[in-house]
C-alpha cells in the first residue's frame, strides 16, 4: 500500500519578519541573602530567577546611570 503525501500550507508570513512588541522592563523584587544583605533579583518569563545582585551595587550602578544621563 502507497501512503499519500499531504501537502503543507503556504505560510502566508515572510520568514525574515518579526512581531513588534513593546519591550517591558524588568521587574526587581527585593529579597534577603543568609547574611542579611538585601538583594534585588530578576525572574525569567517560566518563574526562575535570571539575575540576582546585591541592593547595595545594584543602587550605585542606578545612580551612576542616571547621573551620566543628566549632564
């Protein structure tokens, strides 16, 4: 017995394009290490955490950010 091929749908999309969304920034979320230094962490779009700092460096690097901004 011959099986039948099944042909595929054009896909009406180019392959090149890519959906505009508008980037979100992301959300810190305070937390406290087992030293109790207070740390600010980044979670994944699936819940994990994608990037954990310390407040303290965390805020100075902010500062440094706007300032440079500023002038």
């Amino acid at each position: 017995m011959a099986k039948k091929k099944t042909k595929k749908k054009a896909s009406t999309k180019k392959k090149g394009a890519k959906k505009k969304t508008a980037k979100k920034k992301a959300r810190r979320t305070t937390h406290r290490s087992s030293t109790g230094k207070k740390l600010y962490a980044v979670r994944n779009a699936d819940g994990s955490f994608k990037d954990i700092q310390q407040y303290s460096r965390a805020h100075a690097q902010d500062i440094k950010r706007d300032s440079a901004d500023g002038n």
